[in-house]
C-alpha cells in the first residue's frame, strides 16, 4: 500500500515513498543542507495549484513508446513568409505534411534571447513575440507530441537575473557560478576556444563568471538550490503549457567544481535522478532527453540505472554515418555498433543525423582514428563545409564539429563529388530509422536544404549554414517540383518513415544484432519485442553494385520474406541478393 502524506502549504497528498526519495536525491546534493526543509521547497516548486502527483511512480518499461515514435527538429522560424507568425507556419507545414506521419516536434528555444540562436534565454516563461505566443506553442503540443529546451546551463548576460546579479540584488547575486583567474582551471573540459572567465563589475566589485558557451551565457551556479528549485519551477510551467519531452540542454556542464573537469560531475548525475523522479510521479507522460555532446561511453551513463534520462542522443552515430558513406567502409560503424550496449526497456537511443548544430566530432574520438576524422573533415570542406575548433587544456586546437547542411555533406565521397547525391543521402536516413531507437530527423534534412552561406556571411557563424529559413511560398513550390532534389527527397522520408511506424520489429527496444556482411554493408537484425516479425535491415555504403548470398541472412525457410521498401519477394533459396549504389533494404518475414 502506497502511504500518503501532505504538504502543510499547499495541501496536495504526497505518496511517503516520493517524499523520501526527494530528499536522499537532495542530501546528495546538498549534504550540509536541510534535506527535509528542502524536500517541501522541491514539492511546493513543481507540485503547485490544481497539480499533484500521482500514488506511484511509473516504471520504465515497454508501454513507453512503440514503433512509431518519431520526431522533427525545427526552429520556430524555419519557415517564415513575412506576414504571418512563424509558429502559425510552422503549425500549418507540420498539419499538412507530418500529421499521421511523425508524432513529435522539437521545437528548439522559442524564448527571448540575444544570442547563439536561442540558446542565450532573457526570459524562461515567455515567447519570442517574432515567433508568435504561448497560444501557438500549445496548439502544436495538442497535435504533436512537443519536445522543449530547458536550457539549465547557462542565461543570456542581458537577462533580468543576471542584470539582478550585476546590482547585487537577492536572490539572483548567488545564482551565477564565479572563480578566480588565479584558480587552477587547467583540467576544465571546453566544449569552445575563447576565454572561460569574463570580467564584469558589480555591486559587490569585480567578479569574474563562468561563461562555458561564450560571453553572452553565463553559467549558473547550481550549489546554490535555489537556481535548482527555479528550474522546477519552469519545467512545470512548460508542462502545464503542453511540454511532454523535455531537453536538458548542456546538462553535463550544470555543476563545478574548481580542480575537476567540471563535466558529468556526480552531483549532475543525482540533480537529473531527481528531475527523473519528479517527472515519473507526475501525472503527465513527460520524457526526459539529456543533451550530452561527449565521447560515446560517458554519453551513456545518462542512462543511469533506468533512473536518470529516458532517451540520450546518439552523439556517435552522425559522424560514424557520415564516414562510412563518404569512404565506403563501415569498418567503423560496424565497430561501434557491435560494442553498442542495447537501452534497457523503457529507454531509447535518440537517432539523429543532422540537427541545428553542426556534426560532432568528439563523440567520434576513440571510434574514428585521427587521420580518418581528418580526412573527413577536409572531404566536407571540399563540399562547402565548415569546421569548428575548441581549445585542449595544454591550449591546442581541434576540431570540434562539422558544419554543413548534411544533404550537400554527402555530395560525393573522398574521391569527390559524383551523381549519387540523394541516394547517398536517403541511405544514410534509413539506417538511422532502422536502429535500435527512436528516430529524429532535422527539418533540413527531411527538405533536403542545401548549404545557407548567406546565413554564414550574415551572422558570421559557421553554424548558420545549417540553419537556414524557408520563404513559406517558396518552399511549397520547390515540395511541388517533382524534379528538385526537396521533392524528392521528403517525399521519400516520408515514405520510409510511414513504412517504418508499422513495424513491431522497428520497437525502440526491440532486439538488433549486428550482421557481418562485410565492409561496404551495413547490416543488422531486428526482432520484435514479441518475436513476431523479424526485419534484415542491409545498407549498401558504396557506389558500387553489391550481391551477398541469401544465405548469408538465415532466412527460416518455410516462411515469406519481402523487402518492405521495394515490395520485392526474397526467398532463402535465392542464390544472391543484389543491391544497387546505396540502396537499403528492409527485409522482413511479416506482412
């Protein structure tokens, strides 16, 4: 029996079981702290007015999510026409286009902000009037599972708070992380190159803040508790406006200690265990997805013991792809895979290949040699990309990210440019539908846009060329062109991803196996969570022709096998399977 009790100022019932979770979360973080004067602050901060929580906490399991689970990532003003609220267009496109098709939408930061593309909030609880109000985001999360940013790192230096900070004012002259240029800050990870402290006068004289992004962020100060109860308090007003995935933005950076890296540090770990928890009692289906652009091992411990994010971002898998397409080998991404461990039920890899930031390289470090990432990293620049550097602690440079729209990435191979451009491009968008996870594709990837280099020359930020924004008219005309590469390109997803939705075996946790076909296949088996179906999903990564023995598959004989893309019939007793430059091929023994 679950026991209840209450909180004496709101009067909500409170299960004793999430009670006392709350405050061994908040003695870990906070051990010399008044745990149980806590406790009560956590409830009454995100259990407030008519909300309460439920009697028992949800358990991770199957009934998470299911095959057709899907997201698109968009910025609020991806398309704008000049005359109507880009929120309203965003609404119409994803109404006409998506509905039925993709279930969710992350809409990245749509708040008030002065820099880095949203990135830099003024004010968590408000709309950028440029894209439209609280009405439009609320209209897209009763149509679409909708997906947020709770940008927990850092805030604009021209916000209130920090403006707050600068005065002296309580309670914002302790909400902002500060350190000495004396303090010894050599083993800090940085994910940029410019200076990590920034000097700036205030009330109390010179201080210098932490600034993990750039200047204009300023990083918060979570020893500090009540910066962690003002974010519960925004993650419930973003619910109660309709959020349902929530995105911990920079998450690994929240807590610093000065003499550490000051990355995923243990306290990082207990404050999400405890936005976990929160959100498992809370009697809204909210998800959480941490936001960690890191080699691939300390990615996963995001996962905790199924008690910390729900989904982590496959931060490896866009520069794997990206290789082995380029070099038609998946000697690496075969690697990888095979030493990938599977999400535990009710956890899920987030499978992406492009998105509003530029594509990864340090999830890449230890997977890709330094040699193959250089040589990847001057093929894409041969195809219009740019590269972003960030700064070692002995103050050497490397390169950070790829910035390029994915489409115009894959232009070619290292050998250079060539006509397999879109057929290159749809490969690498199957094998991320086809992945143990769930899939999310970037809006400019499912548009196939090219490179914006006007955004680049405009903003003077490499990662703009990825970030460009449709005239509405426009991009209705080029969708309707047949011939254009945008065309035929979303068409195709669209196409693919409505085959994918209807698959059991496509389960975020249904079982994979790598295959061993070789290197210039990419193979893997799927088995749904009930054993019914069975899906060969093989990807050719080259520009050649390519035949494997049906054989080579273990096909059970005595039952029906057709490609789902093609519609083609294979039988086990075929000889040879056959697949043209960069096709892909779903086989499978259900209809």
């Amino acid at each position: 029996m679950t026991t209840l009790s209450e909180t004496p100022q709101t009067g909500t019932t409170i299960p004793r079981r999430l009670r006392e979770s709350i405050r061994l979360h908040l003695e870990n973080i906070y051990p010399e702290k008044d745990s149980r004067a806590l406790t009560r602050q956590v409830l009454e901060a995100f259990w407030s007015g008519e909300t309460h929580p439920r009697r028992r906490g949800r358990v991770a399991g199957n009934g998470m999510w299911s095959a057709d689970n899907a997201y698109v990532i968009t910025y609020g003003n991806s398309i704008v026409d000049g005359e109507h609220k880009p929120l309203s267009l965003l609404q119409d496109f994803l109404t006409e286009n998506l509905k039925g098709v993709i279930k969710g939408v992350h809409i990245l930061p749509y708040f008030p902000y002065t820099s880095d593309d949203g990135f830099a909030i003024t004010d968590y609880r408000a709309i950028d009037s440029g894209l439209g109000g609280w009405e439009d985001i609320e209209r897209i999360g009763r149509e679409f599972r909708l997906m947020s940013d709770l940008v927990l790192n850092h805030c604009s230096s021209q916000s209130s708070w920090f403006n707050e900070f600068r005065m002296g004012h309580k309670p914002y002259k302790d909400f902002f992380f500060t350190a000495s240029p004396e303090d010894d800050l050599t083993d800090v990870v940085r994910p940029r190159a410019h200076p990590l402290l920034r000097k700036v006068e205030t009330a109390d004289g010179e201080k210098y803040v932490w600034c993990t992004f750039s200047h204009d962020q300023v990083d918060f100060d979570f020893s500090n508790p009540d910066v962690l109860l003002e974010f519960l308090k925004i993650m419930r007003f973003h619910i109660d406006r309709g959020v349902r995935t929530i995105r911990l933005d920079a998450c690994a950076f929240i807590w610093k200690e000065i003499g550490t890296s000051c990355i995923h540090l243990p306290q990082t770990h207990e404050i999400i265990r405890l936005m976990r928890l929160l959100a498992d009692y809370s009697e809204e289906s909210i998800v959480l997805i941490t936001e960690t652009n890191v080699p691939n091992i300390e990615n996963l411990s995001y996962f905790g013991n199924r008690n910390e994010a729900h989904m982590i971002y496959n931060f490896s898998l866009p520069p794997l792809i990206v290789h082995a397409l380029l070099t038609g080998t998946s000697q690496f991404l075969n690697a990888w895979q095979m030493a990938m461990p599977p999400a535990q039920m009710g956890c899920a890899y987030f499978n992406f290949t492009a998105s509003h930031d530029g594509i990864g390289l340090r999830p890449a470090e230890s997977l890709l040699s330094d040699d193959a990432i250089s040589e990847m990293v001057e093929t894409v620049q041969g195809f219009g990309g740019k590269v972003s550097m960030r700064q070692l602690s002995d103050g050497t440079m490397r390169p950070y990210e790829m910035n390029v729209s994915l489409f115009d990435a894959l232009k070619g191979t290292v050998r250079g440019e060539d006509n397999h451009n879109i057929a290159r491009f749809l490969c690498s968008q199957t094998i991320a539908m086809a992945l143990e996870g769930i899939p999310a594709f970037y809006i400019h990837s499912l548009l196939a846009t090219s490179n914006d280099y006007e955004g680049v020359e405009k903003t003077g930020h490499n990662r703009a060329i990825n970030r460009h924004r449709w005239n509405y008219g426009a991009l209705q005309d080029a969708l309707a062109d047949e011939t254009s590469q945008h065309a035929q390109v979303f068409d195709a997803m669209r196409k693919l991803i409505a085959i994918r939705t209807q698959q059991p075996a496509f389960h975020p946790n249904a079982t994979q196996f790598t295959l061993h076909l070789g290197e210039k296949l990419f193979g893997f088996w799927r088995q749904s969570v009930d054993r019914s179906q069975s899906i060969f999903a093989i990807n050719n990564v080259t520009d050649e022709d390519m035949e494997i023995p049906a054989m080579s598959l273990n096909l059970i004989g005595g039952e029906s096998w057709y490609d789902l893309i093609t519609g083609e019939p294979i039988s086990a007793g075929d000889k040879k399977i056959s697949f043209a430059p960069y096709q892909c091929r779903w086989i499978t023994n259900r209809t």
